[in-house]
C-alpha cells in the first residue's frame, strides 16, 4: 500500500467514525426526550389520559427507549473496531517510513 493509497484509507475511515459518532449523539439526545416524554406520562400530563393509553405510552416509550440505547452500544462497538482501523493503518504507516527510510528510498 502506497502512501497515498494509506492517507486516502485514513481519510475514510476518519468520516465514517465521525458520522457514526453524530449519529450516536443523535440517538443520545433522542434517548434524553424519550425519558423527558416519560416523566411527563408519569406526571400530570399522564393523568389526563385513560389508564389505557398512558400505560400504552409508557410501555411504547420504554421499549423505544431499550431500541435506541442497542443501537447506540452497536454504534459505538462500529467506532472501536473503526479506530482499530486506524490504529492498524498507523502502524502500516510508519512502518513503511521506516522501510523507506532504511532502504534509502
């Protein structure tokens, strides 16, 4: 693998760990309005519904609520195993200045 060929690799792998990492913090703010929707069920808001339809909600936003944390632990497994990625194109990369280096080139 060429210098180049590594720099364009890095870059790569850089953006897709940086969108993953939006939508992490994406899926965390919608984690934080779903527990906010949940106080407010269990509130006075919740008062106002038929013993039905709050229990309804608050098991809908509940389970919601579990879907998005599972992905949010799947999307962070995908940035560790991107930045071992990195780490892996780094360490391809020095050696191959020090090839270059000892080889005179």
């Amino acid at each position: 693998m060429k210098f180049e060929q590594i720099i364009e690799k890095f870059r790569d792998l850089s953006e897709r760990r940086s969108r993953i990492l939006k939508s992490i913090s994406d899926m965390e703010n919608e984690i934080t309005s779903i527990s906010e929707r949940l106080d407010e069920l269990r509130g006075e808001e919740g008062d106002k519904l038929a013993p039905k339809d709050k229990t309804d909600q608050i098991s809908r936003a509940r389970d919601k609520r579990k879907r998005v944390r599972s992905d949010v632990s799947a999307a962070q497994h995908d940035v560790r195993m991107i930045e071992t990625e990195i780490s892996t194109l780094k360490m391809r990369f020095k050696w191959l200045v020090d090839y270059e280096v000892a080889n005179g080139e």
